[in-house]
C-alpha cells in the first residue's frame, strides 16, 4: 500500500467551479493571501525566510542549491541526505510554515529534475531531457503540503517563486525590488533576483488597484475608474524597470528551472512520477509564468476584455492558469467575473452616453495593453533572442500566446471608440481626442499584423520583430537599456 494511495490525481487538481457569488466580499483569505483593499494579492504579512530548526537538513540543502546545481549530477547525491520528513509536516498547523516547506519542495524538485536540462543547456545550447521520477523522500512530503495548502505538488508563482518568496533586506524598508531578496533561488544572480523580485514591486500597488475595484463595484462614481487607471499606469511604470532589474542576456541561466511538465513534453516526456504517490502515474503541471499573477487577469473582468477572448486552444490555456493560484483568489475572480458579466461596464457607460467614463475605461485598456504589448517584447529579447525553444514556462507557445490577449484588447479598444463617437452631442463637439486614439488604435493594429507577418515567415528574424516596436513609437525599454 502507498502511503499516498489515498490522495489522487483529482484531490489535487483544483475545483475553480467555485460556488457562484454576485456579490464580492470585502476580502478573499486563506489565511497566508487575503485579498483585499489592505493586502491586494500579496501576502497578509511577509514571508518567513527560513524553515524551523527540524527542517535543517532541507534548509542547508536550499541554502546551498546554487552551488549543487553547478556541479553535474552533484544534486543526485545530495537529496539522498534529506530525511523524510512527513510526520513533522502532518502536526504542522502554521500556514506560514507550511507555505515555507511547499516553497522549499518544490524549489528542491524542480531543481532535481531539470538540472539534466540546465547541464545540457551549459554544454551545446539546448534544453535537454529532465528526470522524471521524484524519490519518494521528497514526493511524499510534497504533496502532503500541497494538498493541504490545494494547490499542485510544482513550483508555483504565488506560494513559491514570487509573492511568497521575497525577504526584505532593510525590514523597514518598501518592496522596492532592490530591497529585496530571494528566500529560494536556483542562482542567487541579481539577474534571478531582480527578475522575480520585480514582480512583488508591482504587486505592492495591488492593494490600491483592489481598492478602486472594490469601490467603484459598490458605487458605480467613475472617480474609481479614474483611480484603476493611474493605478494601472503606475504598475506599468514599475513594470517598465525589469529591463533595469534583470538584464535579458541573462534570462537562460535561471529560465529552465521554472519550465513546467505540461506542454514541455520535449523535456518531460510522459510526465513526472512522484514516488508513492498517485498509485505511481506520471503527472503534468504547468510551470511558474507571470501568467499567474492576477493584476491583469482581474483588470481583464473588470473592464470586459475577458469578453473578448476568442474561443481558440490559447484561451484554453489561459482558462486552465486559473487553477494554479490559491483557491481564495480564484474565489475572488470568479465571483468578480460573476457580476460583471451581468453588468459589464462598457454597455453601461454607452447606455448612459458617459463619454468621460468610457475615456477613462479606454485608458485602463490602454495600460493593459501597454502591459501585454511590454510582455510581449520581454519574451522577444528575454526569450525569442537566447534560445529556439518555442515553450514558455507555463507550456504555452511563445510566439502566440501574448499575441492572442493583444488582440482582444485592442478589438476591446474599438468597441470603447465607436462607444465614445456614437455618445458626441451633436452637432458642436471637439472629436480631435477622440480621432486621436482611433488614430493610436489603428497603429497598434498595424504594429501587431506586421510581427504576425513576419513571424508567419520559415526563418523570421525576432531582430526586426522587435524593430518594428521602435518604428511604432511603441518601444518599451524607454528608461532602462541593459547591456
């Protein structure tokens, strides 16, 4: 008998047919996030920055990951030492500790399996096969964290990675990510750490974006729709610094300890075994993306892009994302999603012939696409320029995947337009601002039919894709230029 026989497959793939809602809640908790207009989506207080003494052996191990992983095959030897520890982990009661130990797990598996790829990626430039068994040292334990904490048994985003990995160096500081470090990392560069730790810098305007949210649900006053978008202008402001942070060059030497299973069958195979767990049948999980975090997927909803998405296999995956964050924020976009499909902004605005409100509603969208369109680039020189390999992180095809929300936004976008010319008093009005994102809409359409273009081509050069960026005025690494 398995000591994990009775956990399956389906304890651990979580239910995001959560119970529907109208109306939201003032705050979504699961005890570690709580989100709301105090917190956002980051945790309720920060991140502890190691394991209890009991643990001591998997906290050398983590603390000197860095290092194991330079040596080949080295890590093998290595996760031999750490004991078992499932009877600490079943009297643990502490969220914190918890989020700790799953943080530390799935660090140490996504380490163990794909230090073959990194080895391979040193010697010619290719990602190659990882392991696919995890011992059961590690497997057992691993996933009873995580199906206390219902989330997969893989490097995550929220509980591991990003937002409950960040240590502040001055602890009365902000988290500006140059206050920051990693309680985990794979490479301890300042490239790893400026890359994920920039994501906790965003995120610590989420509180005020919730709060415009929340507020503007509850009153309707477009002075909240106002306040999301110098929200969301100041987040891409912040956003913009990654190519400060993290220089592109770079990305490689950490990238391929976060790829996922699902969709990297190339590196996978037929999944990953966790031994003694799951009657012994290999598993797949997307890995660690940006494609996470909730900003832009709850700006999405808000605004009404998620009714633009086109039914095609990219919103599939982009569906199937929503499963990977915490079940309190799934809770919370589910339930959003919920009233704001009965009563999307944009049909009430129109209706009321709100032409402030539909401007401001435009420039949330803008910023949203300033956001994507700025990913996009990120995964033109971070990714498209160092290596051939179409996955991204999360299994998703790189070439595609942003391109797809770029042009639900940007049909969005025209929709608001139309709204805003359909509601001009006639016949004494100024239409030179509005002629004037018509005419930027219409830009950004063309910026992106002529990378889809080039993209189409047998050997397209990612150089001129990235050009175009420039030509349209629409170049993101405005302040920051690495070398």
């Amino acid at each position: 008998m398995f000591y994990l026989d009775n956990i399956t497959s389906k304890d651990l793939k979580i239910n995001i047919n959560i119970k529907k809602d109208k109306m939201l809640k003032s705050s979504y908790t699961d005890g570690f996030f709580n989100v709301s207009k105090e917190n956002g989506f980051l945790p309720i207080k920060n991140p502890i920055e190691t394991l209890p003494d009991q643990y001591s052996d998997l906290q050398n191990f983590i603390n000197n990951l860095p290092i194991i992983i330079k040596l080949p095959n080295q890590i093998v030897k290595e996760i031999t030492l750490i004991p078992d520890y499932k009877n600490y982990i079943e009297k643990e009661n502490d969220i914190f500790i918890l989020q700790a130990l799953y943080r530390a797990y799935t660090f140490l598996s996504s380490a163990y399996t794909l230090e073959l790829s990194y080895q391979n990626f040193i010697k010619n430039g290719k990602y190659g096969k990882a392991r696919t068994i995890i011992p059961k040292n590690i497997s057992i334990p691993l996933c009873l964290i995580s199906k206390r904490l219902n989330v997969y048994p893989w490097l995550d985003y929220h509980y591991s990675y990003s937002l409950g990995n960040y240590i502040k160096k001055d602890p009365l500081g902000d988290l500006n990510w140059k206050n920051l470090k990693m309680a985990c990392s794979f490479t301890n560069t300042s490239d790893e750490t400026g890359f994920i730790m920039l994501h906790v810098y965003i995120n610590e305007l989420s509180p005020l974006l919730i709060e415009s949210v929340l507020n503007y649900t509850q009153t309707n006053c477009i002075e909240h729709l106002k306040s999301s978008y110098e929200v969301m202008k100041n987040i891409n402001n912040r956003r913009r610094e990654m190519w400060e942070a993290s220089n592109h060059k770079n990305y490689n030497d950490f990238r391929i300890f976060i790829m996922g299973i699902k969709g990297n069958e190339e590196i996978f195979d037929d999944g990953v075994l966790y031994e003694n767990c799951f009657d012994n049948i290999p598993q797949k999980y997307r890995g660690q993306t940006g494609a996470q975090d909730n900003i832009i997927p709850t700006m999405d909803i808000f605004t009404g892009i998620v009714d633009y998405y086109p039914s095609n296999k990219l919103t599939e995956y982009l569906l199937d994302l929503r499963s990977y964050r915490p079940i309190c924020i799934q809770e919370f976009l589910n339930d959003l999603r919920e009233h704001y499909k009965h009563n999307p902004i944009i049909k009430k605005l129109s209706d009321e012939k709100n032409i402030k409100g539909l401007m401001y509603l435009y420039q949330i969208s803008n910023e949203i696409y300033f956001f994507r369109n700025g990913h996009w680039q990120f995964v033109q020189k971070y990714i498209m320029e160092n290596t051939d390999y179409i996955n991204a992180t999360g299994g998703t095809p790189v070439t595609s995947w942003l391109i797809n929300q770029i042009e639900a936004v940007l049909k969005f976008q025209k929709d608001i337009i139309f709204s805003i010319y359909d509601s001009l008093p006639h016949p004494y009005y100024d239409i030179s601002d509005i002629n004037k994102i018509h005419d930027e809409n219409s830009l950004k359409i063309n910026l992106l039919l002529e990378q889809t273009n080039e993209l189409n081509k047998l050997n397209y050069n990612i150089e001129t894709i990235y050009l175009k960026n420039i030509q349209a005025n629409l170049e993101d690494m405005t302040n920051f230029k690495t070398s």
